[in-house]
C-alpha cells in the first residue's frame, strides 16, 4: 500500500526560526507554497486551526482553486460551529475542490485556547461532545432520508442536506490524540489516527491502543499518520550542524522581546505543563534522551514546550528515509512532514526525501508480489493442461 505524505501551509512565512512579518495574510504566500508542495509531490496538506488564525477552509477554498492534484487536510474543532453547518462547510468545498478535501479533527486539548472560542467544557466533556458531533456530520454527508438527532450536546429535527461530498461514502476524517478518550473516539470515527513523532517503541503502543478501540467499536484498523520535523544535510555532519544552529535559533526566538512566541508563552515554554497528553508524551521521550533509534532528535520539542509536532528526525535523506520506513513497518500509513524553513524544506523533501520513501516502498510491494505468486498452488485444472501438454 503506497505510503500518503502530508505537508503543512499556513498564510504567511514563518517557524519557530523564522518569524512572521507582514500580513497575516499573504496570498501570494500561500499560493505559492501551495504550489511548492503539489510540486514536490506531496499527497495532501495540512491547514491548521488556532482561535487567533485566518479561518482555515478560506484557506483551503483559495489553495485549491490555485493546485490541480494537491489534496487539503483542514483541522476542525468540533464545538465552534454547528454539526449540519460544518457538514454543508465542508461538502461544498468537496465539490468545489473536485473531490481533494479531508478532515482533520481536534477535540483540543487546552482549556485556555478552548475558552478564547467560548468553549467551557472540560476535555471528558469535549471528547463526548466530539462523538456526538461526528455521527450527526456523517449522517448529514450520507443519509438519503431526513434525519432528526436529540442527544447530550446536539438536538435537530428533519434534517436532509442538499449537498453530499463528491467522495463517497463521505470525506475521509483524520483524527488527532494520544489519550485514552482519543483513542476511543478516535478508532470509532477516524478513517486515519494521527499521532506526533515518538521513539517507535511508543508509536507501536499507541498504533495497537489505536487498533484495540477500533476493533472495540466493530470497525477496520484506521489508517496511521505520523508526524516529524526532518532536517536534512548533504552529509551526516552538515545536518547535525544545521539542526543545532535551528535549537539555537528557536530558542533565541522564544526568548526574544516582543516575539510572538512570547505572546503565547504558556504554550512555547519548557517551564510549563502541557495540558494535553501529546505534549505530555514527547516531553517525556526528551526527558529520557535526546537521540532515539535512528534519528529522532528531542530537543526541539523540550524547547518549545512541545507545542505541537517538535521532534525532528536529522541525517542525510538516505538516513531520514530509512527512519521514515522503520515507522512504516510498524503499521504507518501517513507521513506528516514539515521543515523550519517551510517553503524551501518542501521543496528539498520533494527533491530528496520524498522520491526515496516511495521508491522502497514500490520496491517492496514488488517483492511481496512475486514471492506471493511464486508460493501460489497451480490450479488443479491448470496443472492437468500443463502436464497433457508435455506429454504432447
């Protein structure tokens, strides 16, 4: 099964490295780094959502209209809007799209950013509320007959949508966690689980945590994503030394006055707590080591507090490569790659990293093929042609 590689946009340059200046906003930004990923030969693209952010399926709408092939993968927070509302949101941009949208979904997992969006509930609470709000989006993108709803969070009556996706039997939904209620909702509801870049010890738990609640719920193992950071060098030597100058940099930038980064201090801070158990889960894989199995580099994510997907993976793109597989044989599907110089990082991944993975994935497929067919039985009817004709 080939192997699905996701990139990130956001509306204007900027990383942990690189600040943002100028608009929040940038058109031409976007389309262009839009552009740079559909080039590179990336699958999809991730667009974020935050309660400050440009709304993300604008966004998406904009890229969209600006690519052929590249698929957008919009992060949505169940709870800001309605579930019919989202469903008709997210239906008609299939259409307009021709079919290249998915949906990832963020039950969110800090009650401070929750609340700047009015929601009060407490994560048990937004977890349920998450469930209840999928099966009323999967009934309003399939259902032929007007349905009515009266549950804990949700209550409609007669409702039928006018407009279904173009992919059917809905819109693939991606699902992101790492706690136990993720876990639950998530192997019920998500056609692929999405997970941050841990040592692969702890990626195998969580991939069967995963697979255990899906079987729980009567359904087939989901699809997994996993995310990095990889910063690559020409050599082994020269992608260590950029990987410091980047700790060095991020952490200058974290510190700096009046930088953004500063502006939401409790989420970029190593002296502070996360909340949520992805966080959590990768401030622990740098407390036990910087360096994991093949190149999975910790620091970055001690750095920032781990917000958000902060490990890296660092070598030549051989190397990186190789890490990548090593993640696909324990049962990952999706890679999620992004660089601290976002435009130009996707640019390399697709002249460097990307063609690498797909090669050796391909060359596997090929390798299980032919072994299959070479321990496949002879149809009897089959060997009984073969043996009258040598004896022709």
């Amino acid at each position: 099964m080939p192997v699905e590689f996701i990139g990130l946009i956001s509306t204007a340059q900027g990383s942990e490295t690189h600040q943002t200046s100028g608009p929040a906003v940038d058109r031409d930004y976007v389309r262009r780094i839009a552009r740079a990923h559909e080039d590179a030969g990336f699958d999809k693209v991730l667009i974020g959502y935050g309660s400050s952010s440009p709304d993300n399926i604008q966004v998406a709408a904009y890229a969209a209209a600006n690519t052929e092939r590249l698929g957008y993968l919009i992060a949505h927070r169940p709870g800001v809007v309605f579930p019919t509302v989202a469903a008709r949101y997210f239906a008609t941009l299939d259409h307009f799209s021709a079919g290249r949208i998915a949906v990832h979904i963020i039950t969110g997992g800090n009650d401070a950013e929750q609340r700047r969006d009015g929601d009060y509930l407490t994560k048990d609470e937004r977890y349920d509320r998450t469930d209840e709000y999928l099966d009323i989006v999967r009934k309003a993108w399939t259902s032929t007959e007007p349905f009515s709803h009266d549950g804990r969070y949700y209550k409609l009556d007669d409702h039928l949508a006018t407009v279904r996706p173009v992919q059917q039997p809905h819109i693939p939904l991606y699902f992101g966690g790492s706690s136990p209620a993720a876990y639950r909702v998530g192997g019920r509801q998500a056609n692929v689980f999405a997970l941050w870049g841990e040592p692969l010890a702890q990626t195998a738990e969580q991939i069967a945590a995963v697979n255990q609640a899906a079987a729980k719920a009567g359904r087939p193992r989901p699809g997994i994503s996993v995310s990095f950071r990889p910063i690559l060098g020409p050599t082994e030597e020269l992608a260590w030394e950029r990987a410091h100058h980047i700790l060095t940099t991020t952490r200058a930038n974290i510190d700096a006055p009046n930088s953004i980064f500063r502006q939401f201090r409790a989420r970029y801070s190593p002296d502070v707590a996360p909340q949520n158990v992805g966080s959590q889960r990768l401030l622990a894989a740098a407390a036990a080591g910087e360096l994991h199995d093949r190149a999975l580099w910790t620091p970055l994510a001690a750095a920032t507090g781990a917000a958000g997907n902060s490990t890296a993976l660092v070598g030549t793109p051989d190397t990186v490569a190789q890490a990548l597989l090593d993640y696909v044989d324990i049962g990952v599907t999706t890679l999620l790659i992004r660089g601290y110089d976002p435009y130009n990082d996707s640019i390399d991944y697709g002249r460097h990293l990307i063609p690498l993975v797909h090669e050796e994935v391909a060359r596997r497929e090929r390798g299980e093929a032919a072994n299959r067919t070479a321990i496949e039985p002879v149809p009897a009817a089959l060997a009984a042609n073969g043996a009258t004709a040598s004896a022709g």
